[in-house]
C-alpha cells in the first residue's frame, strides 16, 4: 500500500509520548488455526507510559496544545474505567501538570472489581482528582463548569474531549496511517483490511483522514462500534474525519463511503461484556499470548473473527487488526471471564 504522498504534521504543536513506531506482528498460530485470512496486529498496546495504549497518540498532540496554549492543568471526561482518563493522568504527571478527571458511571457494575480497580487504581496513583458522577450526567458540562472555577482562581485549564477526540487529537491516528503505510511497504505486505474498535470516533476518523492526506483508499478501514449504534456514530465518526483532514489540508474532504463501521457485537451497550467478545479475549490469549481489553479490543477483535469465520476475509487476504491497549480493564472485568 505505497504511497506517493507524504504527511507532514511538524507544524502543529506535539510532546512526543512514542520511542518508537509500534511494530506490526503477525498471528502466525492463529491464523492457521482459523484456515482463513492472514491476520496481522499493530501492537499499539505497547505505547508504554502509564500501562500503555493507543490513547497516547492523540494526546502527543493534546497535550501539546495544552502546552503550547500555557496550560497548568488538564481536564478530561470518561466512564469510571475510562483508559483515556487514565493515559491523561500519567501524561499529566509526567508534564508536570494537574489532571482532573470527570467519570460517569456509565456501566451499570457496581462490583469493587469494577469501582475501586484498574484504570481507577492508576489514576490515584498518577496523582488526578477524580470527580465521580452518576450515569446520566453531562460530563463535559461539569468539567467545562470545573475549568471556569479553576480559571477564576488564577489557572489556565485546557479541557479535553471524551476519548481525546478532537480533531487536534485524532492527528494522532492519522500520523499512525502513515506508520502503517511505511512498515506494510517496508514488509511487502499489502493489506486488504485494517480493524479497529469505534468508541469517540477518533481512531477511525484519524486513520481515514491519514490515507486521504496519503491519496490511499480510506475505506480500508473497518470499525466495530462499542459505544454507540453504527447511524449516529457513523455520522459522529465523518464529521471528525473531516474536522481532521481539514486541519491537515483544507481542500481535503472525506466522503460518508468512507466510514465503514458494523454494529453486530456491540452488545447490550458499552462497557457490558459479550460471550463473543470473552471468546476472542480467550482465543487470542491462550493461542498469542496476547491480551486484549474486554471493552474495546475484545468485541472489534470479536467481529474480526466472526468475518474469518463467515468468509468475509478469505484465505489469501491480509487483515491487520489493531490491538489499542487497555489492560488495566480486564482487572475490573474479573468477574466477566
């Protein structure tokens, strides 16, 4: 998948959180015990600062915003096993700045597991202040209400979206299609799909945004919604691609065929565990080796499987699937496996 264009970010503002490109692996075992597709991850699980995950190629730029704009404290949103909250909290820490984050309890689990361990555990230990709010709270709301209190008091707050999904933050996933770009090329490896998980819309909207600025196909880009149903967040999902591409050239537009997003393992809701997704958290785990994150991971790599299994993906084509981290999660998930 060459490309003859190149993506040249170096104008916006950035504090590197990367050492070095996330290498893509393939599945080796598991792809010959499925009998179909060559299947292949972008190990973006081992972005390692504050447990790691693929969170942290937005805030590269998130935070280097927030620097930029003189920020001396953070403020971002989540549900209470948020893995954005957490990465904001280490990165803050690590910045020197303050975080605060604002989590719902958006799942209904009320299990110590879920309330009192993972990503909750880390963002104590970071250092953040955690607001807990009830499900049905507006987040944003109360964390832009928070900022203003802070700023009468003298500190410069920058407030970041759910999941770090600006447009700012989402650069950091179109940077990642060019990565993916170069390493294919690199590897002789052309690949018909890449598979990733749809919670804020970021990711996707980045990556699709990157292979426009690139010239490439962006509809090789296939997401599983884990939040919302597929309509809304199909619609949600191409604004940011076009806020995105927009920031990056102004005369790049991004087509509404170029969100492809299923809904088919979604499940019940966010955050709710499915027998397809503890499924996929097993297979991949006793065959790789590796772990995915019963939230966001587990039910696209789900939906992954389920296109192997349905022909979908056929023996000869390349899948690369990628893995954005998130293990503290499966901590506050003991109960589900």
């Amino acid at each position: 998948m060459p490309s003859s264009r190149q993506l040249d970010l170096s104008h916006f503002p950035r504090r590197t959180l990367l050492e070095n490109p996330t290498p893509i692996q393939h599945l080796a075992r598991l792809s010959a015990h499925l009998g179909g597709a060559n299947l292949y991850v972008k190990r973006d699980d081992l972005i390692g600062l504050g447990g790691g995950g693929s969170k942290l190629r937005k805030l590269e730029f998130l935070l280097g915003e927030a620097c930029e704009l003189g920020a001396d404290t953070i403020i971002t949103v989540g549900a209470r096993q948020s893995n954005h909250a957490r990465l904001t909290a280490a990165v803050a820490a690590r910045a020197g700045l303050a975080c605060e984050l604002v989590l719902t309890r958006a799942v209904p689990r009320f299990d110590s597991d879920y309330t009192d361990n993972g990503n909750i555990l880390l963002d104590d230990l970071f250092g953040a202040r955690v607001h807990d709010l009830p499900g049905t709270a507006n987040a944003l709301e109360f964390a832009e209400q928070r900022a203003d209190e802070l700023r009468a008091q003298g500190r410069n707050v920058y407030v970041c979206p759910l999941g770090g999904s600006s447009a700012v933050g989402c650069l950091g996933y179109a940077d990642c299609a060019a990565e993916i770009v170069a390493q294919a090329d690199a590897q002789g490896i052309a690949f018909d799909r890449i598979v990733v998980p749809n919670g804020s819309g970021g990711m996707q909207a980045g990556l699709v945004a990157g292979f426009i600025a690139l010239g490439l196909d962006p509809s090789i880009v296939a997401a599983h919604t884990v939040l919302a149903q597929a309509e809304p967040m199909r619609t949600t999902t191409l604004d940011k691609a076009n806020q995105t591409a927009q920031l990056i050239d102004a005369n790049l537009h991004v087509e509404s065929s170029a969100i492809v997003i299923d809904e088919t393992q979604r499940g019940p809701g966010y955050g709710i565990p499915t027998d397809s997704m503890r499924e996929a958290v097993r297979l991949m785990a006793s065959m790789e080796g590796l772990l995915l994150d019963p939230v966001y991971g587990g039910k696209a790599f789900a939906g992954l499987l389920h296109s192997v299994r349905s022909g979908e993906y056929v023996a000869g084509q390349n899948i690369l699937f990628v893995m954005t981290g998130g293990l503290p999660g499966l901590f506050a998930y003991r109960s589900a496996f």
